[in-house]
C-alpha cells in the first residue's frame, strides 16, 4: 500500500530498468537507504522553496532504497545542508551522468607574500604574513559573485566556510581550496 | 543593441533594465546603484569601457538580484524568454545564473524563431547550461577557462566539478586536444576563447590564434578577469568586429592592463578595468585598425 502510493509519485516510468530522463530539475540525485527519507527529503527541500522529483534510480546508481530525489545538481550544497540541518539521513548525491566523484585535485602557487590555493576550477588566495583573503577566482555559478564578496577581506581563521555560505558545486570546490589554504595558514603560523 | 544578461549578489535587487552608465563608486543602471564587483557588474564595466572608447551605444544590461539561490535567476530567464523577441539584441550576452535546464531550452527555442538571430555569447554557468542541454552550437561565442574546456570536452559532464579526472587539467597545454575534442561532441560555440596562461582562439575545431604575451601569472588570482574579457569581447562585436578578431583584442587588452598596473594577488578587478581606457589608447590603433582621431576645429 505504502509503496503503491510512492510509486504513483514517481517521475515518468515506474520501469526501474529505464534511466529516468533529465527533469526540470536535472541532472542529479540524492540517495537514501529507506522509502521514508526520501519521503522526508522531498519535504524538506520542497519546503525550503526548491525543486526536487521522487524518481527510480537507474541501476548503476542504486545504492540503497528504489527512491532517490532528481535535484538540480548545480545546488549540491544547499541540498547538503538541507538535509542535514533536520536530520534526513541519506547515502549520496550522484550526478546522472558521468562521473561519481566530484574533482579531487588540489594546486598550490605562491606568489611572494601570496598563496593561491586551486580546487577543480575554483580559487583563493591569501596573504601569507596575515591569513587575509584577498581574492577568490574561477567558477561560473551563481553563488560565485557572492561568496568573493563574503570572504575577500577576512582572515581564514574567521571567514564562514564557503559551503556554508553557498548553494552550489562551485562553493563546494571553493570550500575545499578554502581548507587547504587554512591547514597550509595553521602550519605556518 | 548590447545585451548583457545576468545576476548580480544584491538579494533584494528585483529585476532592473536599462542603459548602462558609471560613476566612481557603482554602475548605475534603471536608477539603481551596483557595485563593482566580480561577475556580470565586472563584465558590464569591462563592456562600457569599451563602448565609451569607441564611443557607440553603451551595452543594456538585464539584471537581477541573486546570491546563488536561484530565485532571481528565475526571473531572468523568464523575462528573457517572454521578451526577447520585444527587445531583439543585435548580440545577447548570458552570464551568470543557476542553471536550469528546462528554461534554457525554452529560451534557446524562443531565439531560433527570431526573424533576426542576435549573436549569442555565454559565459560562466550560462556556457554550463548551453552545454549542458545540447545546444552550444546555438551560440556564437564561449569564454570558457582552462578547466571550463574540459567541461565542454566532457560529453557527460554536465558540470565542471564533476568531470573525468583525466580530462582535467591546471595546465593550460591540454587546451588544444580539449578544444578539438569539444567541437567533436558539440560542446563548443562557433568561437571558443580559451582563458588562460596561453589564450587559445577557435573556430570550427581549429586553433586560428593564441596571445601569450605580456604573461601575468597573477590575474589567475584575481576575481573576475574573465569576465572582463567577455565583457570586451561582446562590446567589440557589438563594434561590428570579427568575433576572432574581438577575441585576439580582448585577450591583449587584458594582459596589458594588468601589466600597466602591476598587478599583486591582491588587486580588484575593477583597479584592472580602470586602466583599459588607457590600454585602448595605446593599442586599439596597432591591434585592430580601429582608430579613434580627435581632431581640433578652429573657428
């Protein structure tokens, strides 16, 4: 009964053996272990104001229940923080197509008194006497323009972390160039 | 008419349209002060730099307030969508905005039924959803990044973060293989102008130009260099000139500037972009044969 009405829920096909199509929403999903967080996540995400489907995952990306919710995957990191500020637990956010994991390299560059912290796409630079930030580069979301004007000028020590202030893949790459310069910043000191 | 689309990081900011002007401290546009800053602001002063040197019509710009959310975002493809037609750009600049799929398909299916197409440029996360939805051949120009390129070269990225890894690169000498195997996939406009330390010029899958020199390593660090070239480049094609020759002049003009101002890790885009109308000056002439002559009449 319970899966019946979940079933008529689902986006398009209830084949599981079909790859659900790219939605409004696109391109990416969140996974869960039971029918119930998934249940809870649409909730909570639609609540918030954003758009989400239930929808079959395809096999190759089945990692827990028959449910997962197509999210835009440019908004990994609100989903992110979404879910776990009420506490609906899930396995991961996969894109749709294409690879699994998002992009691990990390460069650094000095430039004199300056370090350049690269993740993917994604830049910071700090002053090496001070931990200031004095600039973030790269990237092409929307969250970008802010999250250059939220921590240029801070120190690293006291800036919020970039994927707290942002909704987007971009802040998560940004947050991880973000850890490396305070960790490379806190050996220094 | 320029038309420069984007967000711009003001919540509040509804959606604003108009003429784009500039004082010392902001760009002024439908009344409303935006800050210079990086982004679609940094590409509209870019752009109106030039405009101004050539003294034509400054560009349009079609804002609205946005930190990442989308909501705005929302607006302006909708606004675009429901008017371009009304508007009818002769070259429509997308910027930055949250992706979303379904509205650019909408948008990209408005335009083709234009009796006139603009040329149409993308850059940032407006280049991610052209690509994203199939239709970078609709557009006449990208601006990606080194590692944009590798997103383009991707056929099943549909993001630059998650890429194949073998695909990705900081260094910039992978732009060629990765230029030619985006146009293979269609993932490439007419024009790519590939930003980085070499800048790579190409049409139809070939490589027709690089700048490399002055080298300024440290405008890798500074926010919104390239949205500044894209915003040259679209006010030079607005100027009637070639897209790879509006490219070649960006990319120069750039790299100039920077090194007039003797850039530092921790120089703004908006220092960089008051020295282009001496870079113009200077170079304009040389570069494109676009000469500006002042001439004295005495009575």
């Amino acid at each position: 009964m319970f899966w019946d009405k979940v079933k008529s829920r689902l986006v398009g096909s209830t084949d599981k053996s079909k790859v659900p199509t790219r939605t409004a929403a696109g391109s990416g999903l969140i996974l869960f272990h039971v029918v119930e967080d998934a249940i809870k996540a649409e909730k909570v995400i639609k609540e918030a104001g954003y758009t989400c489907k239930l929808v079959a995952p395809p096999p190759s990306l089945r990692k827990g229940c028959d449910l997962a919710l197509s999210i835009n995957l440019v908004e990994q990191a609100i989903m992110e923080r979404l879910l776990a500020s009420s506490e609906v637990p899930y396995v991961g956010i996969s894109p749709l197509e294409g690879t699994t994991e998002l992009l691990q390299i990390v460069k650094i560059t000095s430039f004199d008194n300056y370090t350049m912290v690269k993740a993917g796409n994604m830049k910071i630079t700090f002053e090496n006497d001070t931990g200031l930030i004095v600039n973030t580069s790269g990237g092409g979301c929307p969250d970008i323009p802010y999250l250059n004007i939220q921590l240029v000028g801070k120190k690293l020590s006291e800036a919020v972390r970039p994927k707290e202030l942002g909704f987007t893949l971009c802040s998560l790459m940004l947050d991880r160039a973000f850890e490396k310069a305070l960790s490379i910043w806190e050996g220094e000191k | 008419m320029l038309l420069i689309a984007g967000i711009v990081p003001a919540p509040d900011l509804p959606l604003i349209k108009g003429e784009v002007k500039a004082d010392n401290s902001s760009l002024i546009i439908d009344g409303k002060s935006i800050a210079y800053a990086q982004g679609t602001s940094a590409m509209l002063s870019s752009a109106l730099a030039v405009t101004k040197h050539l003294n034509i019509a400054p560009p349009q710009a079609l804002l609205v307030g946005d930190i990442g959310s989308g909501t705005g975002s929302h607006f302006l493809y909708r606004h675009l969508i429901d008017n371009i037609k009304k508007i009818s750009p002769d070259v429509l600049a997308l910027h930055y905005w949250m992706p979303h799929l379904e509205l650019m398909k909408e948008l990209c299916s408005v335009i083709k039924q234009l009796d006139k197409k603009p040329i149409m440029i993308a850059d940032a996360a407006s280049m991610y959803t052209a690509k994203a939805v199939g239709l970078a051949s609709m557009f006449d120009i990208f601006t990606p990044d080194s590692s944009e390129i590798a997103f383009l070269a991707d056929a099943d990225a549909i993001h630059p973060a998650y890429i194949n890894q073998h695909l990705f690169s900081c260094d910039i000498s992978k732009a060629p293989e990765l230029i030619q195997k985006a146009y293979e996939l269609k993932g490439a406009a007419k024009l790519l102008l590939v930003k980085g330390a070499i800048d790579y010029i190409a049409t139809d899958g070939k490589i027709v130009a690089t700048v490399e020199e002055p080298n300024v390593p440290v405008l890798e660090c500074i926010g919104g260099t390239g949205d500044t070239i894209t915003g040259m480049v679209a006010a030079f094609v607005h100027a009637e000139l070639e897209p790879e020759h509006a490219a070649i002049i960006s990319a120069k003009a750039n790299r100039a500037a920077g090194k007039m101002m003797g850039v530092t890790p921790k120089t703004q885009v908006k220092e960089i972009i008051n020295y282009y109308p001496q870079v113009f000056q200077e170079n304009l002439c040389s570069w494109s044969g676009v000469c500006i002559r002042e001439e004295i009449i005495n009575d």
